[in-house]
C-alpha cells in the first residue's frame, strides 16, 4: 500500500466544479470521493442539493459494508437530508453522514443527493469517504 497523501482544497468562486478528494480519515487511501452542487435554492425551494459519489478501490482487497462522508463547506450548513444518517456537525461548516453500503474491493457507489440550507454562495471545499474494511460477509 502506497502512503497517503492529503489532498489540498483550493476554493474558488469563478469555477463550478465538484470537489475530489482521496478519502483518509479512518478508512485509509481506499475510496476517492466527488461531490458538487447541483442544485441552488430557487423559488419554491430553499436547499442546496449535494451529489455525492464514491470510488472504492481497496489495493489489499478488503471489503465495506459501513462508511462515514464528511463534506466541508465555505459556511455553516443545516442538514435537510440524504440516503444516509446524520452522524454530527448539524449547523456546522463540516457535516458526518453515515452510509451502510455493501462495497466490493472495486466498486463505484452514489451516494446520492445530500440536501443542506445555507445562505447564499455556498460551496463545497472538501469531502471525505472512509470505511470500516469490514462488510460483515467476507
């Protein structure tokens, strides 16, 4: 297994590109995760919707079946929702999601919409996907 290396995080206003980020806390160097805006508040609707998408690729073959996201924010963020459970950071910059996805040694997962409230100009500045390398079958 390679070393980890943490990624940097440059937030810039001018582009509207997801954040990628090799995950690390707890899970190692095994998951690559994305996430980006894809829906600010409009009349009617006053959220921001979070796609959010994961690539497992465990080099020692070992599988998931529990993962932690934590996305980071420019501002704090009410969490509204997602395919998984709040975990902590509710009104924070920094949201914990649980998941409890079965993940092969190589596998792609969506994760879903992650919906928040904020104030305008939000923005996504980081995202972390661990696991717990174990999933329970194998």
């Amino acid at each position: 297994m390679t070393n980890y290396e943490k990624p940097i995080v440059l937030a810039n206003e001018e582009i509207a590109e997801g954040v990628y980020a090799a995950s690390g806390a707890g899970g190692g160097d095994c998951y690559t995760v994305s996430a980006y805006i894809h829906q600010a508040p409009e009349t009617g609707r006053g959220d921001f919707r979070i796609q959010v998408d994961g690539v497992h690729a465990a080099g020692d073959g070992h599988h998931s079946g529990v993962q932690v996201l934590t996305l980071y924010f420019n501002q704090a963020v009410t969490y509204k929702g997602s395919n998984g459970g709040l975990s902590g950071g509710d009104g924070t910059s920094s949201i914990s999601i649980s998941y409890a996805y079965h993940n092969n040694a190589y596998d792609n997962i969506g994760l879903g919409d992650v919906i928040v409230e904020a104030d305008a100009g939000l923005s996504v500045t980081g995202a972390v996907l661990s696991c717990n390398y174990n999933c329970g079958q194998h």
